[in-house]
C-alpha cells in the first residue's frame, strides 16, 4: 500500500505495537531509542541505539525516514524540533511544549472551555502552606512522572506538615475529587474535524498504575457524547495529526474533568487490537502517513487486564482460550509496578 518509512522514537511496549500496525499497511518502521535492549526492536524493520540529545545519530535516522512519530511525550522538545526541520513530526512538536508540563497542559485544557479539577502552581513551601484549602489533593512534579512516580497524595494538612520534596522542581497541586469513574476516550485525527472516535473506555487503576480497561463503558450517554466533544475539540485546536487520548474523571455528582491529554497511543486502547476493525496503533500510522480516514467497527466487546511485575511469570506459562490474547511485551528485566504485557478478553 505504502513505501513509506516511519520512524519511531521510543522502543517500549507503544513501539512494538505500533511498528505492528504498520506492517499491516506494508510500512517499513525504524526505532530510534535510548534503551539498548528496547523491546520494540524485535518488531521493527531497523534500530538505531542513541542518545536522544546525539545530534549525529539523529541525524542518521532522519536520512533515514518519511515520517517521524513518537511512543512517549518525554522525548526533548529540541530533538523533536530538530527533527522536524527535515522531516515532518507527527504530532507536531508544538503541542509536546504543553503537554509535557502539567500546569501548561491544565491551562490549555480551560482556555479551550473545558473543566478539570482545581489546580494550582507549586513552586515553594510557602505556596502548599498558602493553597491549604484545597487540600485533600496531589502533589505533582510538572514535568516527567508517569504510573504514579512524581506524586505525593496529602490526604490533610499533618500530610502537608511531614512533606519532604525537592523544589529545585515545580510542582501543580491538583484537588482530588470525590471519584465515580475513570475512562478514557481514544481519538484519531486525520484532519480538521477529521476524527475516528473510538467508544469510550472504562478505566481501574491499582497504586496509581492503570489495572484495568473495558468497553463497553458503563456512563450515562449525555456524559459519553460531551466526553467525545471535548476530545474533538482539544485534537484541533492542537491542530493534532495521528492518535490522541483524554482521560477523564467522572465525580459522584455526575460531574466530568479532563485528567489529562496523551499526545500518543495509550495503554487503555490496547483492547481496540482485537475489538475494532482498526487499531488505535494502525489509526495513527494511517494518519500520519496521510492516509483516508476509514470508518471504525467495533466487532467485540473487551476487557483488558495489565501485566504488573513478576505477574508476567505465570503469565507466561498459562494456556490460553480462543477469545484471549496474551501480550508479552519482551521486556527482559523484570521490575515492580512495571508493565511487562496484558492480555485481552474478547467477548464473541
């Protein structure tokens, strides 16, 4: 279909099954990673093993590629934007200015009219002791963190009072909401009002970590509709090429907030490989390639369960039915609150 070659920095779990979307359009892939043993390697046409910042192995890569992409928003806004003054960056580099901080990403999120929790800037003791009130809350870095790293619950103020942190860093204080649900709604640009929509996902997470995901989700239709709404409404007014994810809080008032934009595909969307027609990891290779939008078909309902740690172990060596789908995502080390696969139950 395509001879195109997309590069891909970032050789996680993200990669891999993004360099297997490609492949089923006949698209080569090329990994670019940090990470010696990447998994993603495995599954792509070519590796490069460099430094982000190594401006001469960056450069080999670029030679290299049609198109770039990326499996995590971290990847340095100077690389990214190197990187673009010679092949196109999808999603544009722009956009991982905003969402790789978290007080910049939650002042977007309210320009746009859309409401999250209340949130303020962090930047010394004196401001915790100065926002109280909104205590109890999260203590976040703004930059970097993931799977719960960078937070610190306090649940009241002698929380707030045996504190220990680091404020060579900024932080955003995040009030916590009396929480119904959790989901997230996978969304594909192609271009302006240009979407593939996925049904929202129902979302658990354990310490932080996401856990659990199933659609069908279980949300009232008035929620599902505005949830999809705001997601159209961020990917263009980011002007969004490829696959975006929102994930959202629903609080016991029937309330919804915008958690958090991913600039990329998502662990919570891993179900759509053997749910829908299309992939959320095919969607965004067809996007940014330049492909036309193809309608989504859900052909099943799912569930999905993540694989933490040394649960990868017995994992291994089940036998599984013909409706489940086992991943292993070929990490070679083995460490707590790591993701190392998940398995997908289809429902037939």
């Amino acid at each position: 279909m395509s001879e195109q070659t997309v590069g891909i920095l970032g050789g996680g779990q993200l990669g891999s099954l993004l360099c297997l979307g490609a492949k089923k359009l006949n698209i080569k892939t090329i990994i670019y990673c940090d990470e010696e043993n990447a998994p993603a390697q495995t599954y792509s046409d070519e590796f490069i093993f460099g430094d982000y910042k190594d401006k001469i192995k960056i450069q080999e890569f670029i030679d290299k590629v049609d198109v770039v992409t990326y499996e995590f928003e971290n990847i340095p806004f100077e690389t990214l934007d190197l990187i673009n003054q010679y092949k196109q960056v999808k999603p544009k580099p722009a956009i991982n200015k905003i969402v790789q901080h978290r007080l910049y990403e939650k002042d977007f999120i309210n320009k746009c009219n859309i409401s999250t929790t209340r949130y303020v800037s962090i930047k010394e003791k004196s401001d915790l002791n100065a926002n109280v009130k909104l205590i109890p809350a999260l203590l976040k870095t703004c930059r970097l963190g993931y799977d719960g790293k960078g937070q610190h619950k306090l649940n009241n103020s002698t929380d707030l009072e045996n504190l220990s942190i680091d404020f060579s860093q900024e932080y955003i204080l995040e009030k916590l909401i009396n929480l119904k649900k959790e989901f997230s709604i996978i969304l594909t640009r192609y271009g302006h009002s240009i979407h593939s929509i996925y049904e929202p996902i129902e979302n658990k997470h354990e310490n932080q970590i996401l856990k659990y995901s199933k659609i069908p989700a279980d949300i009232d239709e008035k929620i599902i509709l505005k949830a999809k709404d705001w997601a159209s409404i961020i990917a263009d007014d980011l002007d969004y090429i490829g696959t975006i994810c929102v994930e959202y809080f629903i609080d016991k008032n029937d309330n919804l907030y915008v958690n958090e934009i991913a600039p990329r595909v998502h662990n919570s969307g891993h179900l759509t490989i053997n749910s829908y027609n299309i992939s959320q990891f095919e969607n965004h290779i067809r996007a940014i390639c330049g492909f036309e939008k193809e309608e989504l078909k859900k052909i099943y309902n799912a569930k999905m369960i993540n694989i933490i740690g040394d649960e990868i172990v017995s994992y291994r060596s089940k036998n599984y039915s013909d409706n489940e789908f086992f991943f292993d995502y070929g990490k070679k080390d083995i460490k707590a609150n790591r993701k190392m696969g998940h398995l997908t139950i289809i429902q037939k």
